[in-house]
C-alpha cells in the first residue's frame, strides 16, 4: 500500500473526528456548527483526493473530480462563514450575496460544465492536466473569497482586546500561513500540470484546524 494513501486516510479520519467532536461541544454556536462542517469537509475531500489513488476508472475518476471542486468550494463558504461568526457576528450588506457565487460553481460542476482536470492514463500511471480557463476562474473565486475571509478576520482583530484579539491574532497567523503554502500547493503547481504536490494540502489543512481548535476552546 501506498504511503501516500496511508496518510491521506489518517488525515481524513483525524479531520472528521475532529469536525464531529466539534460540533458535538455546542449544537446550538453558529461558528462551532460551521467550523465543525469545515473540519468535516475538510476530511471529506481528502478522502477523495485518496480515492484518486485507488479507482482505475476515468469514469469514476471523473465523478471524484467533480466531487473534490464541489467539496472544496463548501470549504471556502464554510471558512467565510466561520470568519463571519466567530467570536462575534460580522453584518454584511447583502449576505445572501455570498452563497451566489459557490452556488453556481456547485452546479455547474456536477452537471459537468466545469471540469479543471483532463484525466488519462499512460503507461498505467494517472496524469492529470489542467484546463487553464476553468482553473482561472475557480482560482479567482479562490482568491475573492480568500481576500473576503482576511478582510472580517483583520477588522475583528483591531476592534478586539484581550483573550478575543489574542486568539484572533493566532487565527489569522496559522490560516495565513495555511492559505499561503496551499495556493502554492493547490492553486500555483496545478497551473503548470503539478499535481505531485497536490497531496501534502490536506496535511497543512488539519494542522491548522489543530492549530485554531486550540486556540478557540482550550486556551482559555
């Protein structure tokens, strides 16, 4: 077996367990059901990312695609809600306005209309080729949410004190840090066909669920 897929199959698990116990702390917090879901999500995709490693299907493979994008952009909804609730409500102008765009990427991904992947085979071996227009666009959805989710976290932060700015402060250290190293990873490498680094994402991903897990509800 893989070593690749022994670890993508621990991150998975620690990050469901993770999101589970989570939301299990509070049923009733909105940023503790929405941080939970990301956690969960967050397990969710990589166990598809594993599952690339497993089918031999370009058919399933295709589906697993489709369903990484779809899981993905939750991600990205979810950690703007999260920024948007914890520790304190954020008011937007038009908050539905936030759930268009994610919306309408879902969509047109399950319906097939927006792959960013083209799969083949050779020589055995899976090679995944990005399809530049679509990636574009699902990169700037990426980075317009990205820039969102920076913006509320930042405003909090300089109208905190005290616990609430310490752990804002931590937050926005280990989800920069996060963010950065995954767009390298996820977002950059992907651009010229490199898939190889794909895999460590989920690692960093866990870290810092790991990271502002202990920040929120152990440093007290």
């Amino acid at each position: 077996m893989s070593y690749k897929i022994i670890i993508l199959g621990i991150v998975a698990l620690l990050n469901l367990s993770l999101g589970f116990s989570i939301i299990k702390r509070n049923r009733l917090s909105r940023f503790n059901l929405y941080f939970g879901l990301l956690c969960i999500a967050g397990g969710v995709w990589t166990a598809l990312m594993l599952s690339l490693h497993l089918f031999v299907s370009l058919a399933a493979l295709d589906w697993v695609l489709r369903l990484m994008v779809v899981v993905s952009t939750l991600m990205f909804l979810l950690y703007l809600l999260f920024s948007i609730e914890y520790p304190y409500p954020f008011s937007l102008k038009r908050p539905w306005l936030i759930y268009v765009i994610p919306t309408v990427l879902i969509i047109l991904e399950i319906l097939g209309f927006f792959p960013v992947e083209r799969l083949s085979f050779v020589d055995g071996r899976l090679v995944e080729q990005t399809i530049f227009s679509n990636y574009i666009i699902f990169s700037g959805f990426y980075i317009g949410y990205l820039l969102l989710i920076f913006y509320i976290l930042f405003k909090k932060f300089f109208a905190s004190s005290g616990l609430q700015r310490l752990q804002l402060k931590y937050i926005l250290i280990s989800s920069g840090t996060t963010f950065i190293i995954m767009t390298f990873l996820s977002v950059i490498m992907p651009l010229v066909n490199g898939y190889f680094t794909d895999w460590f994402s989920p690692i960093f991903t866990l870290i810092n669920f790991v990271f502002i897990s202990y920040w929120i509800y152990l440093k007290k």
